[in-house]
C-alpha cells in the first residue's frame, strides 16, 4: 500500500510541475531561466575587469566530503557537479588555479589555519568548515579578519545571508560568511516531516495542514489537536505522534533568541532563567517526556534506542510508519527520502498566535560558513574571488542542491515545495554555539538544562539555569577577548 501511494504521489507532484510550468512560460516576458543565470555571471565578469589575477593560485582549506567546495572533474553527482562547474567559471574568467588543501575532520583544517597564521605563514586564502567545529576554533584563536572591512564582499546581496551580521556578529564585527556558497546551507534548517500514511490511517487531512500552516495558524496547540488523532501508545507497540525532538530548538523557533547582545554589541545569555522559556518547557514537557506520546531516548536514565524500542535508530519507527510528526532538518529530509516512507514537510510551529512568523532555525553542528585568516598574501585576491564564488553560487549551488535536490528529490507533493520556501524565508541563526561549551564537542551545561527542561523534566529548571548560565557567559567573554585581540 506504502509504494501504492507513493507512486500516485509522485505523479501528482510530476502533473502539478507539468501545469505550474505550463502556466508561468506564458507569462514570464523576458524574465527566463537564462537571463537569471547570466545576470550572475556578468556580475563576476565586472569584477574581474579591474583586476589581474592571471596566473595565480588560490588556495583553501577544509574537510574533505562532498560539501567541499574544490571538485576535480564532473562526477554525474548534481551537487558535486555544481561545484565543479562553479570553479571551471572562475578559472576562466579570473585565470586562476585551484589548490585544495583537504582534510579529514573539521578540527584538522581549524589547528592547521591557526598553527600557520601564529607562525605569521599565509598558506591558506580561504577557510571552509562548520561554525562549530571550525569557526568556533579559528574565533577563539584570533586568526581570522572581521569580513565587514572587506571591499568587494557585499553582504546585502541574495548570495549572503545578511543575518550573519546580527546573529553572528561579535563586538560589533562579522567573521562568518555563509549562503550557497556552502551546500550545508541547504542541510542544515529545521522542519518537521509527517508520515502520511499515519495520517491517512488516522483520517488526518494532509491538504487540511498544510493550508493551516499557509494561514499562519499552525501552533503548538494545533500540532497537539491533530496529533491527538492518535491514540496514546502506553505498550510502546503501536503508533507516536512525535519523535525524536530536541529542547532548544523549540526556543529558536518559537522566535526568541538564547544569544543577546549588550550595548558593546558583545554575546551574552541571560543570567536568570527567561519567563519565556520556563513556559515552553511547562507547555511542552508535560508532551514530550510521555513515553506514550513521544519517541524519545532518555539519557538521563541511560535507556537506548535498541533496549527501549528494539530498533538501533529511531528513524526506523518513522519509515515503518510509527510515527506522526519527525523533528528533523532539511538534511534529514533528503536522507529520508531513500527510505521506503511517504511524507510531507511542514515548518515548526508557532508558540502562539501572538507569534508574527514561523522560525526555522540553522541548527548547531550542521551549518557551516567560510573564514578569511588575517594573514592571506593577497586580500585583494580573497576579496574579489570570495564575493564571485559566493555570486556563482547562488547561478549553480542553489539550482543544484535546493532545487534539483532538496525539492526535486526530497518531497512527494508540491505543497511540501511551498512548505520549503517558507522554511528558508523564515530562516534564524544564534551564537550560542560558539560559547556554550569549552569544546565543540561539549555544548556544555547551559544548553544540556534548557534541552532536558523541554524533553524530559522542567522540574529544575529554575534551580539549574543560573550556575549553566554563569559558565556560559565566561566563555562568551572568552570569545569577545579573541576579538578584541585581533583588533589590536
């Protein structure tokens, strides 16, 4: 029945594109395809009419895996291929070369820029990893410039995300640079995915949610009316309403901000426990510590998914049709779409009514950005180069990864298409990742009290808020010490 109703699914989804192409090529004048992919490239054109970089080399430094973004020949991979075709462009119109210098974690590439920049070297003029595992290390570390300063880099183009300069900004100054230029960009943001057979079983109108979420009415209180078509599930043998969701998300989304900025435009989180967030975990733990309403592995009590569920990952109870609603991310959604499920794709709810737009959050650990070390042989060079890639990418990464991939290939109604354009319109950021723990790998206490407040007990939240928050903001003073080093 599962492969029945995908099938009829897909060509669903195929007869509407049919149609929705039908209808826009009588009425787009001269607005095609083409003059939208040449307007990119007669930009990098104009930049590089007053420069002469003929003959030489630019090199950059990151992960080896396929968000890389150095290709070495056409792969058939449509991803891949974008990044290939983006670098051949700029090799012919600069008349550069490439050098990639590829490593195998994310932490490799951030102590290799910092041993080189504090030997005084300029190896590297480019810097690609997560803001996490690298950003965070190259921050801490001093060696990379405030890209505000830089002449050709325009952050009010389509191609960066401008949020960059609020949201990740530290003493007033932007050292990130993310958008297309980075495939994680599509990877990484909030959604929720609905199983539809479940609501199929359960007589939930999948055209019903999704025009409540196009009405701005989709809440937390309407997530909890439908979902409660579904029995409670006390001998965890039958079917969820919600899987797997992470605490702190639910903050972001809800539209507020964990980071907040003191009049020196330094990050700092609140030394007592917001009322806000005391009335989502109330709102929302009650839900998701029920076991007969939520997957959802305890690590406080040490239970796993396979003693717990008797499935190694609890994915699996979604594609075998266990589960209603899936918190995930865009990525999630693409990695879904090879399983044998049928789903659709909704952003994450409002808090209430009072909530102006829905909020998808970048999530920590997957976004991913580029760096510029201080000590780059030619700043006109990375300038002019970084500003291109990031124009080319919007002609090839963006056609490539969100539109032939995530909604070519990750949905199975156009409803789930609108649902995608809406997430990443709505789409937020926050610091918190850079500060909240000493190591990347060690979110630290602050997070870990607002995640189990939400998921698993609110009971002590109050109580174990103000010593988290503490050490958190010595690290985000630690952070503005690194900046203000690189000021000097």
């Amino acid at each position: 029945m599962k492969k029945c109703l995908a099938i009829i699914l897909s060509a669903i989804m195929i007869l509407s594109v049919l149609v929705s192409c039908s209808k826009k090529s009588g009425n787009s004048g001269s607005n095609t395809k083409k003059d939208v992919d040449d307007e990119y490239t007669t930009y990098v054109k104009e930049l590089a009419e007053d420069v002469n970089f003929n003959g030489k080399t630019f090199t950059l430094i990151g992960k080896d895996d396929g968000n890389f973004p150095i290709k070495d020949e056409e792969t058939g991979d449509i991803s891949s291929d974008a990044l290939y075709h983006r670098q051949r462009d700029l090799e012919d119109i600069f008349g550069i070369s490439w050098e990639p210098v590829k490593t195998e974690i994310g932490p490799d590439a951030a102590d290799q820029v910092i041993n080189e920049v504090m030997a005084g070297g300029d190896s590297y003029d480019l810097v690609h990893g997560s803001t996490q595992t690298v950003g965070q290390q190259v921050l801490n570390a001093g060696v990379i410039m405030n890209v505000a300063s830089l002449e050709h880099v325009d952050m009010s183009r389509e191609w960066w995300i401008e949020e960059m300069q609020t949201d990740y900004s530290i003493h007033g100054q932007t050292f990130f640079l993310t958008g297309p230029i980075v495939v994680s960009n599509y990877r990484d943001t909030t959604c929720i995915l609905f199983n539809k057979s479940v609501t199929e079983m359960y007589g939930i109108s999948d055209a019903d949610l999704y025009q409540t979420v196009k009405d701005g009415n989709w809440t937390f209180d309407e997530m909890f009316k439908v979902a409660s078509a579904i029995p409670e599930n006390p001998s965890g043998t039958g079917v969820w309403r919600y899987d797997e969701p992470t605490g702190y998300d639910f903050i972001l989304t809800s539209g507020y901000r964990i980071t907040k900025f003191d009049e020196n435009g330094d990050p700092y989180v609140e030394d007592k426990l917001p009322i806000e967030f005391s009335n989502l975990a109330d709102k929302l733990c009650p839900v998701f510590s029920d076991d007969s309403q939520t997957i959802n592995v305890k690590y406080k009590k040490g239970e796993e998914a396979e003693k717990k569920y008797g499935v190694e990952e609890l994915q699996t109870l979604f594609i075998d049709d266990r589960a209603l609603f899936r918190f995930s991310s865009t990525e999630g959604a693409l990695n879904m779409r090879k399983e044998d499920v049928v789903f659709g794709i909704i952003p994450y709810p409002k808090r209430d009514s009072s909530q102006k737009q829905y909020c998808s959050y970048a999530r920590m650990g997957q976004d991913s950005a580029v760096y510029i070390p201080r000590t780059v042989k030619s700043l006109e060079l990375t300038d002019v180069i970084t500003e291109a890639m990031g124009a080319l990418s919007q002609k090839y990464v963006k056609e490539a990864y969100y539109e032939k991939l995530l909604k070519g290939q990750s949905i199975f109604d156009a409803e789930s298409s609108e649902m995608l354009d809406l997430i990443f319109s709505t789409k937020v950021y926050d610091l918190i990742a850079l500060y909240s723990g000493a190591d990347y790998n060690q979110m630290g206490d602050y997070l870990t009290t607002l995640d189990n407040s939400i998921r698993f007990d609110s009971s002590n939240l109050a109580s174990g808020y103000a010593g988290s928050a503490r050490l958190t903001n010595v690290f985000a003073k630690q952070l503005v010490k690194a900046v203000e080093k690189v000021d000097s």
